[in-house]
C-alpha cells in the first residue's frame, strides 16, 4: 500500500530551523548501511549520534513516509538523517511547503561535491531544480556473462539486442535449457523496458507523467523478450533460483548482480563471470541501460544541527574509507575508482569489469523518472501472473498499462500518453 501522497507544489527558498551546534543528530539508516554510520562514529568520536535501525524501504516498504508523516502531524521526531533503499522516495520527500528533505544544493553541501557524482547519479533527486538527497550507490544494468561457458559453446557476446535475441534462438537449438536472461522478477522492466527507452513513466514536469507501453520502444522490447520466453532462453522465474545457476549463460542486470548473485548465492567459482556493456537495439545510436536500485541519503529539513547532518551524510556517500569496500557499485566517481581496484584485487571476474561499468553507470536512461509508485510492484502485480499464467508481454501491455495509469492518478499525478 502507497501512503497518502505528498502535496504537490513548489517550495520556497529554504529556510534552516534554529540551528544548535554539537547537538545529537538522530540517523535512520538500514542494516547495512549501520556499520557505516559506526565506521563514521568511531572516527568522528566527537559527534553525538543516535542510531536507528530500521527497513530502509527495501521491498516495497513505505516505514520512512509513513514515519514522517506522523512526525508532521505532531511536529516533531523527524530523523536528521535518513538512508532508504528506495531510490523513488526523493518524490515524496521533496513536496509540500515543508518537505522532509531539505535542498542539500541550497548551501548544505558543496556544489564541488554534488558535481563529483556520477552523470545522471542525482536525477532521481532534482526536483523543482533543487537537490533534495544524494546518491549512495548505483545500480546500473550491463551485460553479464559466463565467460567459460561463452567460451566452451564458442559464442560470441553480443553487441546489441537483436544479436542477444539470435544467440538466444541459437542456444535455445544447440543448447536447450541454458538461460540468457529472466523476465519474473519484480525488476525485470527496469532492466528491459528501461534500457530499451519504454516511456513507461516519464515526469514531464510537477506530477505531470507520461505513461505510454504502446510506444513503439516498448512493443519492441515485448515482442523479443515474448520469442525468447516461448524458445525458453529466458525464464519466466525469478533470477534467484539456484537450481538454475548452472545454466546461466547470461543475465542482462545490475552491477550487483556480479558478487551478490554469481558469488554469494550462485556461488559461481570465481574466474568465470564477466561483464559487457549495455545492449542496444541496432537502429539506436546510444546503448543506454536501466538501474535496478541504488539508495538515497537524505538531510532533513528539520534538523537543527545540519553541519553534522550533512557532514555524515557526505562521509558516508564520498570517503573511500566506507565506500570503497561497500557491497554495492558507489554513485561518487572516486569512491567508484577505488570500489572498482577493491574488487580487481578480488580476483573473482574474469575479466576487469572497470570500464564497463564506469561507461553504463553514466548510461542510464533519462527518461525513466522517480515517482511515488513503484514499477517493481506494479510490475510483479500485474505482469509477472500473467506470465505465468500463459500470456505473452505483447498481451500484457495494455493491462500493465492501466496499472501504472490508475496507480499514478491515486497519487495525485496527471496522466498522459
């Protein structure tokens, strides 16, 4: 369930609360980020922190708006700082006259900082030309592959979508049951549909959004996703099923797709996993990519200490002493650098996944917005039982269609194709 939406508008200049130096600040932050909050207590002794744990919005969850929203309505018991796995909750926390996130662009963080990050790493931040968050890591989609297996069948990696969708025809003949991608997770239109520019949902300004599934990108991507679902080169379960690690020849997705589901889960040995770049369809000029995640840190507007607020919330989004052995890819350019020779020094790929994901962290598609719904659970809803129950994508369009429609109108946007 979606929280009762934000109200829309625009906020004026941003006006700090009475501000107290050395005082407490309170962080929100997830499992995983907590040791990093530690990491940043320990060598900042002087800092009074008081730590909360909580479920990071991962999963669908809505514990932070919810929060916030009982933090309004009593005036007080915002957190300073807040981490959510949730890379669209930038959409609520930007709007109404008093939005949760105060603007870290408006004199709360460098602008030399801000302009460190990624291309396009921010975006899902921008509203209203203010910066209401930042970036702790990205989840850009890129190719990966079994190196040895390509190898063994004397394959080559593809380039572009339609030579994915001939290997998939061709393995699907040579070599039956090996699976060169999966179409039943709840992320699955963020790594086709987005990659392939499916103006699904495109802001075009305020809670004004374009939904259009029958555009011609999105019918593309349906009928060749449809073909090889039908040859079984691609599944229509979930990535996480072990039982078909062995035959995963190749897997368009994100940038943790590489330690946490070939070497945590699958337990792929390591020197076999590789990643290329972004596929693209022939007749585009850009290989553009979808991203499957990445977190958000945000400063709130209500804090009365914002120098140690946001003093944190760069440590934690910058310092190569966190982010360069965090689990995931970091959304900083030089913290990514650092991250990127940690995992050479790994040993595990292949290959040197470096250049490849330094090129699609800045790759991903602009025009796939952040919104106060969620496409993963729109998606798993309405697509993914469909699948399953015998309809093909190109079916589906139309129902998926109306779900995003009828979802965005609940929240208070206008609808347009």
């Amino acid at each position: 369930m979606d929280p009762t939406p934000a109200g829309s508008g625009t906020a004026g200049k941003f006006s700090p609360v009475p501000q107290k130096a050395g005082s407490e600040i309170t962080v929100w932050a997830d499992a995983t980020r907590v040791p990093g909050v530690q990491a940043y207590q320990k060598a900042h002794p002087d800092v009074k922190l008081k730590i909360v744990t909580y479920s990071g919005d991962a999963n669908g969850a809505n514990d932070l708006q919810t929060k916030v929203q009982l933090f309004d309505r009593s005036g007080g018991g915002w957190p300073d700082v807040a981490f959510t796995a949730n890379v669209n909750d930038g959409s609520w926390a930007s709007q109404g006259k008093s939005p949760y996130a105060a603007p870290v662009d408006q004199g709360i963080i460098p602008k030399s900082t801000l302009g460190g990050f990624a291309d396009g790493a921010l975006d899902p931040c921008v509203f209203n030309g203010k910066t209401y968050c930042v970036r702790n890591d990205l989840a850009q989609n890129v190719l990966w592959y079994d190196k040895k297996l390509m190898d063994s069948f004397g394959y080559t990696v593809p380039t572009t979508w339609e030579q994915y969708e001939a290997l998939g025809t061709k393995v699907a003949k040579e070599h039956p049951g090996y699976l060169l991608g999966t179409a039943g997770d709840s992320y699955a239109p963020e790594i086709y549909f987005w990659a392939g520019q499916c103006p699904a949902s495109t802001v075009t300004g305020g809670k004004k959004v374009t939904v259009n599934l029958e555009d011609p990108k999105c019918i593309r991507m349906a009928k060749l996703l449809d073909g090889l679902i039908a040859k079984g080169a691609v599944s229509k379960d979930t990535v996480f099923i072990k039982n078909k690690a062995a035959k995963v020849l190749m897997l368009p997705g994100p940038s943790w797709y590489g330690q946490v589901l070939f070497n945590s889960t699958f337990k792929t040995p390591k020197g076999r996993i590789a990643a290329a770049a972004p596929l693209k369809f022939a007749d585009d000029t850009t290989n553009y990519t979808g991203n499957v995640g990445g977190g958000l840190w945000f400063v709130s507007s209500h804090s009365k200490n914002l120098k140690a607020a946001s003093d944190l919330v760069t440590w934690m989004t910058t310092s190569n002493d966190y982010q360069a052995t965090a689990g995931t890819y970091p959304a900083y350019k030089t913290a990514a650098t650092a991250w990127l020779a940690n995992q050479t020094r790994t040993g595990y790929f292949a290959d040197d996944i470096g250049p490849v994901f330094q090129q699609a962290a800045e790759r991903v598609w602009p025009g796939w917005s952040a919104t106060q719904y969620s496409q993963e659970a729109i998606y798993a809803s309405t697509v993914v039982p469909a699948l399953n129950s015998g309809k093909t994508l190109t079916d589906t369009l139309g129902t998926w269609q109306t779900a995003i429609a009828d979802k965005a109108r609940s929240l208070g946007y206008t609808v347009e194709r």
